[in-house]
C-alpha cells in the first residue's frame, strides 16, 4: 500500500527515472504505458499505467532497485513475495515451537 511519507523526498523523480530508463513499458510483460487492456477479472478495459516497483519491497530506501512494472506483473510480483515471507514466517515459528518443546526452561 502506498504511503507517501514511506517514500524519500525524490521520489516522483526516481519513479519517472525508472519509467523512462524501460522505455515507458512493462519490463516483465512488454505492454506499453497508456495501452488499453481487458481486465482478466472483470473483463472491463482500462488503460495500463507503470508503476515503479520496489524490487526489495523497501520504500524507505533513498536509492533502491526499482522496475517499471504494470498493474498486473506488480500485483503478480508483490503476491509471489508475500508467499515467500508467508513461509519463512511458518518455518521461524515451527524453528520456535520446537525449541520450546526440547528447552522449555530456556525460552
């Protein structure tokens, strides 16, 4: 979710930057800014519009890896992210679980 006090004062440059630098398409699937496009939910059309994606999810970063990307490959890029963490997240509280199970008088 986009919050603008997360983002560093130079922002509006660095995202047009990163447009500009792809050619003002997507860098995943190629589909030029301002396209029409259908909508593979609802079936509506709409106008593709790039966004600069935070390739490690840090917006506070003053200089981070970023990639035009449209709507749709940064929804798929950002879900693919949050199922990693979801697993990293299952696999620190089982590590936990399992410590307090064999050192119940340590933790």
């Amino acid at each position: 979710m986009y919050k603008r006090a997360r983002y560093p004062k130079h922002w509006p440059a660095l995202s047009r930057a990163c447009k500009e630098l792809a050619g003002w398409k997507c860098q995943h699937c190629h589909v030029p800014q301002g396209r029409r496009r259908k909508s593979q939910h609802s079936g509506r059309w709409y106008r593709v519009h790039l966004h600069a994606a935070h390739l490690d999810h840090d917006p506070e970063n003053p200089w981070p890896r970023l990639a035009a990307l449209c709507e749709r490959c940064h929804g798929r890029y950002d879900w693919a992210w949050r199922v990693r963490l979801a697993a990293v997240d299952l696999e620190r509280l089982k590590h936990k679980l399992l410590l307090k199970a064999r050192f119940p008088h340590v933790l």
